[in-house]
C-alpha cells in the first residue's frame, strides 16, 4: 500500500524550516523508511529504522547532545548485526559485530570520530582472540597479531601509518 509523505499529524515543520515532532518517512514504493522523534532539526529520543522489505534495520537513541547515539543495527532476518555510538553520522566508541549465523562477537573496534583509533579484536565463534590491531587515523598502526584457536601466535608483525614495518613473524602450531 502506498502512503502520503504528508501527513497533517505527522512531518511537521516550524517556521524556519527544521523538522519538528514526529516524523515517519516512506520508501517510493510505500514502505516505512523510518520513524522518529526531532527536536529543532535533529533526532531526538528513540528513531527506528526499516529495510525496504519492512524488516527493522537499525534503533537510534538519541540521549544527551542531540548528535549522539547509541544504535543497534539488525541484519534483514531481525537479528543483531553491530551495537555502537554514533556522533553525528561518524562511528565513535567501541562497536560490537555479530555473526549473522550464530550471532557470536566477531569483531569489536574502536572509533573516534568515523576512524578507527586504537585496538580492534576479531574472534572465533568459541569467543576466543583470532586476530588483535592496532589503528590510528584508519590505518594500521602498531602491534598486529594473529592466533591459533588455542591462543598460540601464528602470525605477528607491527605496521607504521598501515604499512608493514619491521620483522614479520609466521609460527606454526608448535610455535617454531
């Protein structure tokens, strides 16, 4: 079913243009889009966002200053895909990742300001480290790891403004 963009209870604007109150946005072919509350033009409280095909896609909280949020990000079956901060549209904080198949941490990573600063993990399904490294300013920067399932070193290295810098290191299971 198709639906109007203009609702008269819905979509409201103040007299300098910024969206105020509820608001509900459709897809051309008349699916929801999002829901959500603004305040003076930005987001404000719980915002909801659809798939095309209707499937919730992600809930923003909007606490605090009025660009920051806590978001939930689902893949299309409804199950959790991410869970992190946003600061305006930029990732910020340490964002979690699941696996669609079995919704185990695969990776987690740090933010600040939509750049990857500081450690970031990968794991195996059993939750145990597979891979560890370090980012500044979206590159690899720093000490990089990465392990056997029993935690033991298979590779290791250490990058300066990502690229490889320095020995590179390959173990096999026995550590040699």
């Amino acid at each position: 079913m198709i639906r109007a963009q203009s609702d008269t209870v819905f979509n409201q604007t103040d007299a300098r243009g910024l969206k105020q109150g509820f608001w509900k946005k459709y897809y051309p072919g008349g699916n929801l889009m999002y829901t959500g509350f603004f305040r003076d033009g930005k987001p404000f409280g719980e915002m909801r966002r659809y798939y095309e095909s209707g499937a919730l896609k992600g809930v923003m909280v909007y606490t605090g200053p009025p660009d920051i949020c806590r978001s939930v990000l689902y893949y299309e079956n409804g199950k959790p895909a991410a869970r992190g901060n946003y600061t305006g549209t930029a990732k910020d904080s340490i964002w979690e990742y699941y696996s669609f198949y079995d919704q185990s941490v695969k990776a987690r990573e740090t933010y600040r300001s939509g750049r990857k600063n500081g450690c970031s993990w990968h794991y195996y399904p059993d939750g145990t480290v597979s891979e560890k490294t370090e980012w500044k300013d979206d590159m690899k920067n720093g000490t990089w790891e990465r392990y056997f399932s029993d935690q033991a070193v298979m590779m290791k290295g250490s990058y300066r403004e990502g690229r490889l810098d320095g020995p590179f290191y390959e173990y096999n299971e026995k550590g040699t």
